[in-house]
C-alpha cells in the first residue's frame, strides 16, 4: 500500500496518465455491455429440474425443454378463416428457416388447445435449437425478428412469450431502471457531496472516481461474458456498489486530508497523511467487501460466479483509484481543493456535537441501550415471518413483449403456457413403454391429472424410441404462482404407485420445479456462505486492530442490520406496511436472490463505517490510553463524516428504490435502509455504548498471538513514564 501511495505522490502526471488510458480502454467495451447481458435465473446444476432437463434433450431432442409460445392474433380474422391458417403456416415457415427444430400449431397437429377461447388468437409452440436456459434465451430476439418478417400482413400479430421471453426483457427493463436510478441518485449526490465539502472540485472527485471505478468494472464484465453468462443483477449490483464505495472511499480520504490540512500540515503532508490512514481503513473494508461478493462461489449457480467476479473487481478498482489516483489528483490540484473557501485552520476545543453525543451516552448508557434495543428487536422479528417470492409476468412492464404475450394468454388459453409443468415417465431399466401395463399406467397419470381443477389441460408425447413419455401439464396459473409451486411440490412428494407397480419412474420438471429448486440452493447456501464471510472477517479484523472483543462486536453489529434490513423488507413488501406511500403493491414475499445479495454485500459495506470509527477509536486510544476520551475523540472525528457517506448511500441506493422492477426496489430500499440504521442506530448509538461498557477490554488480545506477530499492540505506548 505504501509503495502505491509513494508512487502516486512523487509521479502524479504519470499515474493520472495510466488510468486514463485505462479507462479509454474500458469505455467502449463498457458501453456493449447492454448487449450482453442474459437472464436473471438460470438451472441449478445437478437439481431434479436439471436432470429433467438434460434427460428431455437426451430423449426429445434439443430445446424440448425450452419451448416458447408464441402468440398469433388477429383482431378481424377469425381462427376459422382459411387466411388465418394461412398466416400459421406461414409463420411456421419463417421460423423454420430460422433454424427453430419444431413448430407446432393447430393447422399441423389438429391440437383444438392451441386454439384461443376469443376464436381470434392462435398459440404456435417454437422449439429452438438449445440445451440451456441461456442458450435458449439467445434465441429470444432471432425469433422475434423472424415473426416480424413473416409479412404476415398487419392484420396479424405475433408475441413472443414464455418464461425465458420473460427474463429476456426483465433484462431490458432493468437496464432501463438503472438509467432511471443514475439519472436520480448521481445528481442528488453531487448536491449532498457539496453541502459536504462546500467546494465543488472536492465533491466532484468521489463522484468522479467512483463513475471511473464503474466503467472499468462493466468492462470486465463484457469481457466475462464471453465466456459466462453475466445477468442484468451483475450490471445493478456493480453500479450500485460501485457508486457507493467509490464515493464513501473517497470521501474518507479527501476529508482527512482536510482535516489535516486544518491542523496547520502542509499540502503534501496532509494527502501522504491521508492517504496512509484511510488507505488502512480502504483496504481493510474492500476486503470485507470483496469476501461477501467470493462467497457466492459457494453457490452452484454459475450465473452468481460471474456477479462475484464483477464485485471483487469493483472493490478492486475502487481501492486502487483511492490509493493512486485521488493522491496524484490531490498533489495536482493542491490548495484548489478547496476553493472558493477558506479552510478553517482552528479545530473546536470542545470536539463539538459528536463529543457530546458519545459522552451523553458513555456517561447514561442505559437510557439510550435499552430503546434501541427494543427498535432493533421490532425491526428484527419479522425476520422470522419471512417467504418467498419470485418473479413473474406482472413484474414486466406493460410495454414489454413477454408481458403483451403473457396477458393475452391468461384471457384466451391459460397463464400456465409461460411455463407448463414436465413430467418425465422412463422404464426403470430405460426399456420400452410401449407394452400395454405400461401405457395403462402412462394414461392413468394423464387421467388423474385431467381431473385436477388447477390444471387447463394434459397431454402425452411418446418419444421416437419409444422409452420415454413426456406427460406435459399446462396449469391454469403462472409458473411463479403459489398454486403451482404447491402442485409441483405435491407431484414431487407424490409415490406414483400405479407409475411404480408397472415399473415407470417418474420425474418432474419444468419451469416451476426449476424455480423451487433455485430457491432451495439460495436459501441453502446461506448455511455455508454465512459462517464462511464470519470467519474471514473475524480473521480480517483481528489481524487489523489486534483485538478479540472488537471483531466480535463489528460482527455481531453488522448481523444485526442485516436482520433488520430484511425485517424491514418483510413489513413492506411481504406485509404491505407503508407500500401504498411509494407506490407498490406488495409481492407477498422476498426474492430468494435478494436475500442471499443483500447479505452478502451489506456485510461489506457495514464494515465501511465500522472499521471508519474504530479505526479512529484506536488511533486515539494509541495516542491518550484512555478509552473513554478515545471513543469521544473517534465519534467527534468521524460522526459526521459516516454520516454524510450513509446519507450517500442511502440516496444512491434509494433512488434504486423507486424504480419499476419490484426485484430492484427490493434491493435498492433494502440496502439504503440498511445503511442509514447502521451509520444511526448502530454505529453512533450502541457502538459508543458497548465500546464504553467494555472499557479496556475492548482491546485485549491474547499475548501468545502478540509474540507470534510483529509485538505491536493496542495497549498505549509508554514513555517516559507517561502514557502516550
């Protein structure tokens, strides 16, 4: 870390040279990201859906188990009319030149389900060439742009839906709200960061550095989409994380420099002291960061690998620019910084209204512990309450194709088309089903599930080798819905015995089972992702401040706002609490993929301001050896600063809040309000507290692993016979 800050203060020129060829470099790339981006979900590999999956390509072929429906109407031409079979056929046509392997309708199958309750509307199933979700989701706009050139004529239209459409344009509508989000947060915080400073060319470097950091991360993510699929989460939760610890690294470091420079230091002296002091609690926090964003690799779902990628490289980078960019920008722009005022170079005596905060609280600890306490547990509660939510048709905008497709299919078919239910029927020794027991047992399935309410239709599709049947169930609800997910659960419960007694084994798949099964290993991992960011953190902390009661304390802090982030997300998009003032109608639930992100990158940024305060806690207990005086010094130094950055954050994130895609304003308002509790309730109400209730136990550490380090320790240095 030296040896950069070194560098950047004696070549300044030459640093700010280097990154902006870097970011001459990224900004094409970063800006053909859009293009790349793929679906927001994806199998779970190795997951009972999975396995259905490959074994229906084995069986059926390619893209059997990712079939889209397609939408033929016409507004004055009835399906009876000759030119409506007319337009089947020739649609079938074009997309058959376009390389789909099937397509089927009712002019070629004589299939009268195909057909729309209105007598105007005609459902062609496309089978693209494709084994994977996000193979068949590169075929969404070819068949698209394919229907668009059947010249059809304009008495007809076609819509492409299904549930991979859907996630098609979640992409869409996602990058949409994230243009939405910057065009509201960036400008806000420009304002927030100038109230700070007072000087625009010190409230413009976070932002600048930050919005560097972002074009640089988004084209490491072009370039990983070569090979990994990248959803549109990775691109929001890059920007979001790039905006704000971008801006909150900078910020710590431009405003001790200030600080610096209000004791009398001369210019240099105040960014090489700057630098080498926020550039500890950079490092220390990019590393929690960074160890949320590795964790997803304990997740099997590969789409997260490439989001985790992209965060470690948004840290990365965001610490690099802090530590070598802002200094050479500094020294550059030297006592500039602050114009047009005059910085004051008289610090307050009496340490102003932070110091009186954190004594008020040291000195009546309980008056202030307990209410928080009870605020926290009423936050945290709801925790317990919380479910599951997934996305679906209703969550695309109006505009949006899938969605058009999918509100013509619950009037005139059923919804269950976006994503009918498969199930798979084989011999237990893979032999032949075409001997009567067990076709027998084949229709009694179908006929028993013909007789459920909460299913449209059923039908039977023998493979060509005769070895395997394809029972596919089209519901009257969505796959999302709740009805479905119970039914898939029951089929899955289910022993099958008529199936079994004629030896048949049967599986189930589809797009419902493959979103239970991606919920699972969400919720799963939480299991292993949690003890491991714990642990490394905890390693992390103690290696930093030479203590044991502190990391156990950030920890336990940091757990703490997670809960009642998601407490909070709970009463509001579960509970409908406060949904009408912004607008939502609650989805009754959270997103398993919202919950998993949210812990682990909120783990990271919480240590932001942690280790901000402790850090100055340490340094002023180094300094004095009174605990008291050290915790008072440190909240008086750092109050306002942690919170003018949560105010960031929070206004950064919030603006995420605020935009259509409910998975989005789950996590934006999730983030933001978890910032704002932390660098409120949690870090200038129950950290001065318990720091004060501690006392010098605080800063024990165990004197075995003293002599194995370096011998430097948090006990204050004593000379000549005072301590100091």
């Amino acid at each position: 870390m030296r040896t950069l800050i070194q560098l950047a203060l004696r070549r300044p020129k030459l640093v700010i040279l280097a990154w902006i060829a870097v970011l001459a470099l990224a900004a094409p790339f970063a800006s053909q990201l859009a293009g790349a981006l793929r679906g927001s979900t994806d199998a779970v590999p190795g997951s009972p859906s999975e396995l259905v999956s490959r074994d229906l390509t084995r069986a059926f072929g390619k893209g059997t188990a990712f079939v889209f429906p397609a939408v033929l109407t016409s507004s004055s031409i009835a399906t009876t009319d000759p030119r409506f079979a007319a337009a089947a056929t020739n649609l079938e046509r074009v997309l058959d030149s376009a390389g789909m392997i099937d397509v089927r309708h009712y002019w070629n199958t004589g299939d009268k389900t195909l057909l729309g309750r209105d007598g105007h509307s005609a459902l062609v199933l496309v089978r693209p060439s494709a084994e994977t979700f996000f193979e068949a989701e590169s075929n969404v706009d070819q068949i698209r742009e394919a229907a668009r050139h059947s010249q059809l004529g304009s008495a007809f239209d076609v819509k492409v839906t299904g549930m991979i459409s859907l996630f098609h344009d979640l992409d869409v509508n996602a990058s949409d709200d994230l243009l939405r989000a910057e065009r509201i947060g960036i400008p806000l915080t420009l304002i927030v960061l100038l109230i700070v400073f007072g000087a625009p060319i010190a409230a413009g470097l976070p932002l600048v550095l930050a919005l560097g950091t972002i074009a640089i991360t988004l084209a490491v993510l072009f370039a990983l989409s070569r090979v990994m699929p990248v959803s549109v989460f990775a691109q929001n939760a890059v920007t979001m994380v790039g905006l704000g610890i971008g801006v909150d690294y900078a910020l710590f470091l431009v405003s001790r420099c200030r600080e610096e420079l209000s004791r009398g230091a001369s210019f240099r002296s105040a960014v090489e002291t700057a630098a080498g002091q926020a550039g500890h609690v950079v490092l220390v926090s990019g590393l929690a960061v960074c160890t949320g964003f590795l964790a997803l690799f304990l997740v099997h779902i590969r789409f997260l690998h490439t989001l985790a990628l992209g965060g470690v490289a948004v840290v990365v980078t965001s610490v690099l620019m802090t530590l070598t960019l802002l200094p050479a920008l500094l020294i550059l722009i030297g006592e500039k910084l602050n114009w047009p005022r005059q910085l004051s170079r008289r610090p307050r005596s009496d340490g102003g209204l932070w110091a009186r905060w954190a004594h008020e609280t040291m000195t009546r600890p309980w008056r202030y512990l307990v209410p928080a306490v009870i605020v926290l547990g009423v936050l945290i509660v709801p925790t317990l309450r919380l479910k599951a939510w997934n996305m679906g048709a209703d969550d695309l905008s109006p505009a949006m194709e899938a969605r058009q497709g999918y509100d013509i299919l619950t009037r005139n078919f059923a919804a269950g088309w976006m994503g009918p239910i498969a199930i798979l029927v084989k011999g237990r020794e893979n032999e032949n089903l075409r001997t009567p027991g067990r076709q027998t047992a084949i229709a009694a399935i179908v006929s028993r599930l013909a007789v459920d309410p909460r299913v449209q239709g059923v039908g039977a599709y023998p493979s060509a080798d005769g070895r395997s049947t394809l029972v596919l169930v089209v519901p009257k609800s969505a796959p999302e819905s709740e009805v479905v997910m119970t039914m898939v659960r029951e089929m899955r419960a289910d022993s099958w015995r008529t199936a079994s007694d004629a030896g048949l084994a049967v599986q189930i798949g589809g797009f419902s089972a493959s979103i239970l099964d991606f919920d699972a290993e969400l919720f799963g991992s939480l299991k292993r992702v949690i003890p491991v960011v714990l642990a490394i953190t905890f390693i992390a902390l103690v290696f930093a401040f030479r203590s044991i009661v502190v990391p156990i304390k950030a920890i336990t802090m940091n757990l703490i706002s997670v809960l009642a982030a998601y407490g909070f997300l709970v009463y509001v998009f579960q509970e409908g609490v406060g949904a009408e003032l912004i607008g939502l109608v609650p989805p009754g639930g959270l997103n398993s993929f919202i919950v998993l992100m949210l812990f682990t990158i909120l783990f990271g940024l919480s240590m932001d301001y942690e280790v901000f305060l402790l850090s100055r806690i340490k340094e002023e207990y180094l300094r004095t050896g009174d605990n008291k005086k050290s915790v008072v010094n440190g909240l008086s130094r750092t109050g306002g600063l942690i919170t003018s950055a949560a105010l960031i954050m929070v206004v950064l994130f919030g603006s995420f809040g605020f935009t259509r895609l409910t998975a989005t304003r789950e996590f934006g308002l999730g983030l933001a309000f978890a910032v704002a509790l932390d660098a409120t309730l949690i870090r200038v109400v129950l950290v001065p507290i318990l720091m004060g209730l501690l006392g010098r136990a605080n800063w024990w550490f165990p004197a075995s692993l003293l002599l194995r380090g370096n011998r430097r320790s948090v006990e204050p240095r004593i000379h000549g016979g005072v301590e100091v």
